[in-house]
C-alpha cells in the first residue's frame, strides 16, 4: 500500500486560487478513480475535483471557505502499489527497525442517517444544521425544526429525503416542541458567506464602491405588447415555445442601443477608457439556489425574439444547475434583471460592474389610465434603470429609457428596420 497526494490542478485561465465550497468526501471514504472528490469556486464558476485515483481518503487538506492556491495539497489517498509520495509521509509513524504496521483498518460506512431507526435528539450546543436554502425553507413551511432533524449528507447536511423521513415518523417519535410555530425561540445560526455568496457579496461591494449610480424609473403602458404577445404565443407558442416579456425587451435593448452606444458599454476606471460595444451581449440576472448569478445572452442583435428566448431558457438553466461555463458567465455589456411577479412597483439595481447600465423590469399590474378622457384598464410596467454617473450623463439615461419606451408601447417597431 502505498500513499497518493492529490494536489489543487490548474484549472486554466491564469487562475492562481480556488474558493473550497463543498467536500464530496470525508476520512475513511472508499473512493473510485474520477470521483467527485470537492466543490472549488473560481471567479465565474464552481468546478468538481475528480479523483485521478481509486483508494482510501486518510485527510482532507483544507476547510470549507478556505482559499486554496493552485497546487497546495488538497486530499491524501491510500492506494494499492507505491502512491505518489514516500512512505515517511504517512501520519502513522513506523517503529524503528520493524516492520511498517498494517494499515488502519477503515470502519464502514454508516448507514444514512435518514433511516436509521433512531429518535431524533437536539444536536449538541453550538452545532447548527446544515442545510441548503431550499431544504431550510421547506423546513419552514413543514413546521420543523432543523435541529431535530439528523443529516445523512456530506458533513451531516439535511437533504430534502432527510426531512421526508423526519415528517413520516410518528408524532410520538419527535421532540414535544418540534414542528410547533408558537414555540418561543432563541437559537442563533451562523451562517458563514463562503462559496458563491462570497463572490455576490464582494461584487456588490466593488459595484457600489466604485460606481455612482443614479436610478431613473419609468412606467411602460404594455398593454399592445402583452397583447402581441398572447397572439405570437397562441400561434407559434406550441412549436416555438412560449415567449416571456423579456425576450421582447432584449429586442427593445437592441434596437435602442444604436442610438445610445454610451450606454452598451464597459468602463475600465483605472485606465480611463470607456469601450462602446456594437455586438450586444446582454447579462440576464438569475436567482439560483446558491445565489444570483448572470449568464450572458451573447450577441442578441444577430438573433430573432424566439431564438433569443430559447437561448435565455439554456442559460437560466445551466445556471439554476451549476452547469454554466466561464464563457458564459462573462463579457456582458449590459444586464437585464427581473423579479417576475415578485417584481414590485420600483426597485434599484445595482450594476454589474465594469458595465455602465442596467435596465430593471418591474411587475406588470392593471391600472385604471385616462385615454382620450375616458377612464380604461391598462397594463403597466416600471421599468427601473440604474447607470453610471461618471460616463452616462441624467439627460442620456432618460432619453435611452424613453427609446425603450416608444418600442415597447408599439411593439410593431420592434420588427421594423
């Protein structure tokens, strides 16, 4: 038997250090030759570490949260035959002039916590369930308490099938205060902001720090577009797939940008040089179960309103799946975010910096409107766009929205060249 060092692999792109986020494994695992071994976060991507090795894991080599350098040792392997390092690294030291002793018999694994028939206990002082934000928030709506619910996940994580098994016991089986909403509380949860919230957090920061932004609002009157929609749908909807708002805006977006380029832009602030784009990549802020995330819908100009939306559903996909690449999560010229139905009356998004614009879609309401002096139902939408003070001056701002105004409360110029 012999000892394999696993070393952090130079996963390209210039990359120095990788964010730890996840262990697949743990001491004592048996793991097989391309395994998932770990969780690493670049600046654009989480990426799986396989194991090049089948063998025994003896010790993992850093924390989660924990800022890993390019070929630091990251997990130790027992292996059949020599392994990649003396046998002197082992943490099991040899007697001196005998023998090395046999290996540690490696227990196994235990079975899933989820079914073993045990009775749930409060988990010790100070240990917090861990837990994804799905899983927390549909402990929520169940009425249980996490802390009562054992995890059968990497690092004891409570998984949707974990709480399934929690819910079917019987009531006899759970603490007396478990599952009530009434119960007085004063737990605590720590929550370290590792991973992909480590990286919205300081993206946000950098945004807000370096750029000034104002924020110009304006209601849409989409009464024809939401209109045009439902007939392009009704028609085209079953073959072509359904169309949301938003493709319509990415065409709205297009045709506007011609006009306003300084908007369609990126602004290196320590060279002082700001760079209009003519091909029009546009960010489309996702809501993933990690985090916001921004795939870029890359040149939107050359494509049609179905093409666009076809190709905006893969992405939203690949990102809710952490399936998106670095490519596609970079070199946006300008962003689009929406809240869909939770997207209130107004809002005031940050950009995505080195970007100089972001255009902000708000919730479509029906609003009593004057037309021709008469009272009518219309429906409305704000739109909310921030900029970057420095480059894109008030008076542009408004007049880029406006454009965005006059095309999508006659939508028919939207196809109009």
């Amino acid at each position: 038997m012999g000892v394999h060092v696993i070393k952090m692999p130079d996963i390209g792109e210039g990359i120095a250090e990788v964010e730890l986020v996840a262990w697949r494994v743990k001491p004592g695992d048996t793991v097989a030759e391309d395994q998932v071994l770990a969780d690493v976060m670049t600046d654009k991507a989480t990426v799986e570490i396989p194991s090049p090795v089948a063998g025994t894991i003896i010790a993992l080599g850093g924390e989660i949260g924990q800022v890993m350098a390019v070929g630091s040792e990251l997990i130790r392997l027992e292996v059949e035959g020599a392994g990649n390092v003396k046998a002197v690294a082992r943490a099991v030291p040899a007697a001196p002039d005998k023998a090395a002793p046999a290996p540690v018999p490696v227990a196994p694994p235990p079975l899933p916590r989820a079914t073993a028939p045990v009775v749930p206990q409060p988990r010790r002082p100070g240990a917090k369930p861990i837990a994804s934000p799905a899983v927390r928030r549909r402990a929520w709506d169940l009425g249980i308490e996490l802390q009562y619910v054992p995890g059968s996940g990497a690092g004891g994580r409570v998984t949707h099938d974990d709480l399934d098994a929690y819910a079917a016991r019987a009531p006899g089986t759970q603490p007396s205060n478990a599952g009530t909403r009434y119960t007085e509380r004063n737990d605590e949860e720590a929550i370290p902001v590792i991973g992909l919230r480590r990286k919205i957090a300081l993206k946000m920061q950098e945004a807000k720090r370096r750029i000034p932004h104002f924020t110009y609002v304006e209601e849409i009157d989409v009464t024809e577009l939401e209109t045009l929609r439902a007939r392009l749908n009704a028609k085209w909807g079953a073959d072509r797939g359904r169309l949301t708002p938003l493709p319509l805006l990415v065409r709205a977006i297009v045709l506007a940008v011609r006009e306003f380029p300084q908007v369609n832009a990126r602004f290196d602030d320590e060279a002082g040089i700001v760079t209009r784009h003519g091909a029009v990549h546009i960010g489309i802020a996702t809501q993933t179960d990690g985090g916001l995330m921004v795939p870029v819908l890359r040149h939107a100009e050359a494509r049609g309103v179905w093409a666009n939306a076809t190709e905006m559903a893969r992405l939203a996909d690949a990102a809710r799946t952490a399936r998106a690449t670095r490519a596609e999560l970079g070199g946006s010229t300008i962003t689009i975010t929406s809240l869909g139905a939770l997207g209130g009356i107004v809002s005031t998004p940050v950009i995505n910096h080195p970007e100089v614009a972001i255009v902000g879609v708000n919730r479509i309401v029906e609003r009593p409107m004057m037309r021709g002096g008469a009272v009518v139902p219309r429906l409305m939408m704000n739109l909310s766009s921030s900029f970057d003070h420095r480059v894109v001056d008030g008076a542009h701002a408004a007049e880029f929205v406006q454009a965005l105004r006059a095309l999508l409360e006659c939508p028919a110029t939207l196809f109009v060249e």
